[in-house]
C-alpha cells in the first residue's frame, strides 16, 4: 500500500511553515547581536517578530498535518 498524496495546500502550509521557522529561528539566534551594541530596542522588536513568525508556523505546520 502507498501512502497517499497530501493536498497541494496543505503541501505549500507545511512548506510555509517551515520557512517561516527557520526565520524566526534565524531571528532569534541574531538578536543578541542588537542587546550588546546597546540597540536594544531592536532586539526587543526583532525577538517579538521572532515569536509572531515561530508562532504562525507551528500553526501551519499543524494544519498541515492535520489535513
């Protein structure tokens, strides 16, 4: 027996969810940077996207899974 297709948009949520990860991951890692040049601020912000992207993609993910 084989496995059946998944749905092209669940394909392209999983996909986006992803990438969306791997930025906030991204963002995450890098924002030390902006705390020890004393920009703060920007790292405040760039950990909030952080959080906004990481948190999208899980959701995607998982509707992806489910569907």
């Amino acid at each position: 027996m084989t496995t059946p297709e998944p749905s092209p948009i669940a394909r392209r949520e999983r996909l986006v969810g992803l990438l969306l990860l791997g930025i906030a991951f991204v963002l995450l890692v890098s924002s030390p940077t902006w705390f020890a040049s004393d920009r703060g601020g920007v790292g405040v912000a760039q950990l909030v996207v952080a959080g906004l992207f990481a948190a999208i993609g899980a959701f995607l993910l998982r509707r992806a899974a489910r569907g």
